[in-house]
C-alpha cells in the first residue's frame, strides 16, 4: 500500500515538473517572437515617408531650409513680452501701404498692432484678389505686413485644393505646423500666434489634425523685405 502511495505522489510530482517545462518554453518561444516582431516594426518605421509629405496626388514639398529644420515640440513659445507696447502699437511702424490682393490698409494695420484678440470678418480673404491672384501650381511665401519678413510658405505636403477647402470651412487662411517659417513666427500663451517684431497674426486653434494656425489674410499680405524672398 505505501509502494502504491509513494508511486502516485512521483507521478503526481512528474507531471508537474512536466507542465513547468513545457510552460518555460513556450514563454521562450513567444519572447523570441517578440523580438523578431520588435526588430521588424522598428525597420519599417525607419523606411517609411511621413505620411504629412504624401496627402493628395499634388502634395508640395518644402524647399525653405528654415521650414525643415522646425523644432521638436511646436508651437515655438515666447514670452509675453514680444507683444510689449513699441513706437505703433505693439509693432516699431505702421503696415506697409502696397499690400498684396487689394487687402485694406486701416483694418490691416488696427488688426496688426492696436489688437490682440479680434479678427477680419469670417469670410474676408475672398472678398479681396487673393483667390483670382494666388499661384495654384506652387506654393506661395506669405510675408509679414508690417516687416515683410518671411512668414508662413503654404501649401507644404498637401494639394491646393486642401488648403482651400480647410480654409474656407473655417473663414481665415488655415496653416499648419510645416508650413510655418518658425525663425519669425512665434504664439503666446492662450494660443495667439505672432511674429517676432510684434504683429498679430492670428491664433492657433488646434483640431483633431494638430495645430492649425487660423491666420489673418491682411497680416501676412506684406510685400518681401530685402533678403525675404
């Protein structure tokens, strides 16, 4: 009777020795997968084109140096004093008197330097030339009113027809993080988006695509300073 009891507890022992390997390894065989998983993930990532630079059958690249070398983290941040009170406004000089697509000096220079939270009306930028006269086969350099300094470059990996359609949905020029020239574009806190030198531009209003800077059409309708083009 104890030879019987004695041979039940070694098999009842065996068996359990049995599962702990057979569960070692498949725990070895899944890890070892794992791995493979892991390093062919890794590969392709490093293959792959961001999917910002291939939307649309026309999409435009960026060719400006300062728009591919964007920071990590956007929006670029300043301090409140950039929009500090100067000679006009919160800018050193009125708007410039040429503006491009017939936009109106008066609004555009209260909206540059004398505001910091309105806007054109809803709509404005298609009541001016900007639609007949906007190149529709390249991008096109939008400068500061004011400066003239090199702003935004639109569109930038995605068609026309795109930036259109976003723009017109929301009523103001709508531009995003690649197509923003951060070496003189900067937002404050709450979100409003300015150039360097102090002109009001906008505000950025993120949406379920990332940030998009809702902009001011008669800020950025500046004719190119020396060196801007």
């Amino acid at each position: 009777r104890n030879q019987t009891q004695l041979s039940a507890t070694d098999i009842t022992n065996s068996c359990i020795n049995l599962s702990q390997q057979t569960i070692s390894s498949i725990m070895t065989k899944l890890a070892k997968a794992a791995s493979i998983i892991l390093a062919l993930t890794t590969a392709a990532s490093a293959r792959s084109v961001p999917s910002a630079f291939i939307s649309g059958s026309r999409s435009f690249q960026s060719t400006a140096s300062a728009l591919n070398a964007a920071p990590d983290k956007l929006p670029v941040m300043c301090e409140e004093s950039v929009m500090s009170p100067k000679a006009h406004g919160t800018s050193e000089e009125a708007v410039m008197k040429d503006l491009k697509w017939g936009c109106d000096y008066d609004v555009a220079d209260r909206i540059c330097n004398f505001n910091r939270h309105y806007a054109e009306f809803a709509g404005y930028w298609s009541t001016t030339k900007y639609l007949e006269e906007v190149d529709r086969e390249n991008p096109t350099k939008y400068y500061d009113s004011v400066t003239g300094k090199h702003l935004f470059t639109a569109p930038i990996g995605r068609t026309m027809e795109e930036y259109l359609v976003e723009s017109g949905s929301h009523g103001w020029p709508s531009l995003r993080d690649e197509e923003v020239n951060w070496e003189n574009v900067r937002c404050v806190a709450g979100g409003e988006c300015v150039s360097t030198t102090g002109t009001h531009l906008g505000h950025n209003i993120p949406d379920k695509n990332g940030n998009r800077y809702c902009i001011n059409l008669v800020c950025i309708a500046g004719q190119p300073a020396e060196g801007q083009e």
